[in-house]
C-alpha cells in the first residue's frame, strides 16, 4: 500500500458541517492540510465533494433546506461557489491549485464524453492541480432525487465512477461510520466492525443499513455499492470515520483502519 500513488477521497455531508447544517470550517481546514501534505509526499490527489445544498442553505440565511426541486437546485449553485470559495482559500494557504470540475449522468455514459473527462483529470493532475469533484445538482436532480438516474445519484457512487476513470489506487469514503458492522451497531451492541472484505457476498449485502444521516443523502447501501465498482475495476476503497482526520495517512499506509474492501489478487 505504501505504493500507492492516485488517491480519491470522498468527503460527505455529515463531515463537511456541523449539526446546525452549517459548513465545519475547523474539520475542513483539517481534511485539506492533511491532503495537501499527502500531495507533498508525491501522491495524485482528487476531491469528491459534498454540501453544495447545505452551503446554500445558511450562505442565504435560510432556516431549512427547500423543499421544492427547483430551489434546491438554485441552492446548490450558491452552495457549490461558497464551497469551492472555502476549498480555494483553504488549499491555497498550503500552495496548493485546485480546480472545479462537476459532473452529471451524461459525462460518464458517454465514450467521448468520458475520454475528454479523463484527459481532462490526466492534465490536471499531471500539473499538480487537485481536483474538486461535485454532482452538477444545478442541471440534474440525480443526487437532490437519489436513485432517479442510472449512473450518479449519490456522491459515494460518483467518488467510486470518478476513482475509475482515473485508474486511481485507492478511494476513501470520509462519513459518520466506523465501517462496515455486521450488524446495526446502535441497535445490537454485539456489532462488530469488519476490518477487511473481499467479496461482496449476499450476507455482506444484506449488513446494509438504510439512508444516511438527515444532511446526507447516502448510507452503507450506496457505499456498498461504491465498494462494488471499487473491487471490479481492481482498486480498494476504505471506509473510515470523519472524527479523525489523520486516519488518512494510516489508510494511506495500508493499516487496518475502518473497512477496506480488496480483491485477493
């Protein structure tokens, strides 16, 4: 592991802001200081984002998330300026370029599309630029509706279709959860936290919770299924709490931290 070179990390909504809905500047500041000195160290680094809805939310002073589709895909554009306003001045204190790229259904079930995109990555990333990937929640209402789309709809599918196409060696989901239990660890204090998986068997599939938490759109179903796209395209994918950020380097490094899901090769 200590090979790896690409790595994509998926920061979710329950990492990226605090209960109140608000953005958690103090974690970010965290996550980006801990990813730009991973770059340092010679690794290809790409960001899959998200909280666009929940940046637009408090940026215009709202009590809640809209309800209506259409707000909330106008919310999301303020969202996604602020957020890429926050991951520039925050990156930039380290000197580190990082650049926005969003995506919907079509870039990536499209075969041109899809090589122009990861030409597109190719070039960044050989210029030392991060990436900073989000849904493009302003055109499609993939991740706003989840599951009204074949391809995205959730942005740990989007990190796994983005780690992909970029031929990266690991991808990290950042979340609220340990890992992969093999059980419901609030529900049957029996749980106990799977540290590797290697085949996505019916009785792994069926240890999936429901939904995420209330800001979030995803849960383990959709990580599950990240893990899938992970394991068959040949790269791991690790699972592992947001609480402490310098987990990233232990991931890195190959330590049994959270779950990581690998083929037997």
């Amino acid at each position: 592991m200590s090979e790896k070179k690409r790595i994509v990390v998926k920061l979710g909504t329950s990492t990226l802001t605090h209960p109140s809905g608000r953005l958690n500047l103090r974690k970010m500041e965290k996550i980006v200081r801990a990813l730009a000195d991973l770059q340092g160290k010679g690794n290809d680094i790409i960001l899959v984002t998200s909280a666009a809805i929940s940046a637009g939310t408090a940026k215009m002073r709202l009590s809640e998330r809209p309800s209506e589709l259409r707000m909330k895909m106008a919310i999301a554009a303020v969202g996604q300026a602020r957020l890429m306003h926050i991951y520039d001045t925050l990156f930039s204190e380290y000197n580190r370029t990082v650049a926005q790229i969003l995506l919907s259904g079509d870039n990536v079930d499209d075969e041109a599309k899809e090589k122009n995109l990861s030409n597109t990555f190719e070039a960044l990333l050989e210029m030392g630029v991060i990436p900073i990937v989000n849904e493009n929640d302003s055109v499609s209402s993939a991740e706003i509706e989840v599951g009204h789309h074949k391809i995205l709809g959730d942005n740990d599918t989007l990190s796994a279709i983005v780690a992909r196409l970029t031929h990266a060696d690991l991808l990290i989901l950042m979340s609220d959860i340990e890992g992969l239990y093999s059980a419901d660890p609030r529900q049957n204090p029996d749980a106990r936290l799977l540290h590797e998986v290697h085949e996505l068997s019916p009785a792994i599939m069926q240890m999936a919770g429901g939904a995420g938490t209330l800001r979030g759109t995803g849960g383990m179903q959709t990580k599950l299924a990240a893990a899938r796209i992970a394991m068959d395209a040949g790269f791991d994918m690790v699972i592992t709490n947001n609480k402490r950020v310098e987990n990233l380097y232990d991931i890195v490094e190959g330590k049994p931290v959270g779950t990581r899901f690998t083929k037997i090769r």
